[in-house]
C-alpha cells in the first residue's frame, strides 16, 4: 500500500510540474528565433503575447528576450542538465512577422501571416507548418527536418538538404528555384518557371504545369513533373 501511495503521488507531482505556466511582456519584434523541445503556435493578432506552459524548472530556466526586432527564446547556454528537458508548449500572437529560425528538434505550427517577403530556416530535425501568403519565400531546411507550406505567393527560392522535406503542393507561386541534396525530398506547385537540382538521391516532384522547366541532376536525384 505505501508503495502504491508512493507511485500515485509522484505521478500527480509529475502531471501538476506539466501544467506550470509563465507570460512574458515583450513586444516590438516580427521575427522569431528558438529551439530545443519547443511545441510552437504562432498566430496573427494585433496584440502581442508570449505565453509558455510545461515543466516548472524548464520554465524558470527559459531566457526570452528581443533584440533587433527579433524574438529569441531558448535556454542558458551554459545549461548542463539540457538532457532532461522536458517539452515546452510556446503560443505567440503579433501583428506581423517576416522570418522564422526554428531548431533543436521544435516542432512549429504559424499562420494568419502576409507579408512581401518571408524567410524560413529549419535545422536539427525540426518540423513545422506554414499557412501564410508571402510574394517572396526563401527556405533553408537541414538535418532531416520537415516542412508543409499552405497559401500564395509569387516566388519561391529553397535550399534543402540532409534528408529533410519541403511539400509545398498547396503554395502557389510563379518562379521557384530548388536546390535539393542529401536524400532531401521538395514537393512544389509552379505555374511558370522553375529551376531545381537534385542530387545524392534527392528528388524534386512539380505540379502547377510550370512551363519552363531547368533541371539540373547528379547521382540519384530526380527532378520530374508530378501532374
């Protein structure tokens, strides 16, 4: 019986240390900076907030702060107990954003965003979710990370590679230029012109009846219409 006693309170301090919670004040930035065990959702609003939820240490430990304009949330870099990290939920909403780093295995959902020009780098096999409009888009996905992009835009420019993944059959544009390595994958909807190469058996697949096509191979990549 105590043992049991033992077990059940320890499991309810475990569930109660998930549901700590912590707000910060800040304001002013459009883009954002972050990583290890994050679960992130950005939203468009034209107030700001930053709330965080998780582990009452991980929490505490959390350093947040702008500088330039840009929002970085992350851990002492200094910090010797990062192995026992535990997730970390971060909901943002803003007026506007312009660029996105996401890293350290987080794990991102952002939409409500139109802007002229938009940039995105994923890293250290991140995964995230774009619902945006963004006339200019430029991409860098690495280390085995993964990315989905939903709305309009005119002109696409990607860089993906060590085994990562772009699909973005449900954001449209005009021109796109892809670059895809590793044993990358890029999935991309083109109605006029498009400029992709593929090597070390990565593949590039296309649909929106680009009619210009340029493609570049080497080893066991692949660039082909998906239509």
């Amino acid at each position: 019986m105590k043992k049991l006693f033992i077990l059940l309170l320890f499991i309810a301090t475990a569930a109660t240390a998930q549901e700590s919670k912590r707000s910060f004040s800040l304001s002013g930035f459009d883009k954002l900076d972050m990583g290890n065990a994050f679960i992130i959702t950005v939203t468009q609003s034209n107030n700001y907030k930053i709330e965080t939820s998780g582990r009452e240490q991980d929490l505490k430990d959390l350093v947040v702060k702008v500088s330039n304009g840009e929002l970085r949330i992350g851990y002492p870099s200094n910090w010797s107990g990062w192995k026992n990290r535990k997730e970390v939920y971060i909901n943002i909403t803003m007026p506007k954003l312009v660029a996105v780093s996401f890293s350290g295995a987080s794990k991102a959902k952002v939409s409500g965003f139109s802007s002229e020009s938009f940039g995105i780098d994923l890293s250290g096999a991140s995964s995230a979710t774009f619902d945006i409009d963004a006339k200019n888009l430029a991409l860098d996905c690495s280390g085995a990370s993964s990315v989905a992009i939903v709305g309009d835009g005119q002109k696409l420019t990607a860089d993906v590679s060590g085994a990562s993944s772009l699909n973005a059959y449900d954001f449209k544009v005009s021109t796109a230029t892809i670059d895809a390595s590793g044993s990358s994958g890029a999935k991309v909807y083109v109605t006029s012109r498009i400029v992709a190469e593929a090597s070390g058996a990565s593949s590039v697949r296309y649909k929106g009846g680009a009619t210009s096509v340029v493609a570049n191979t080497s080893g066991a990549g692949t660039v082909k219409s998906a239509n």
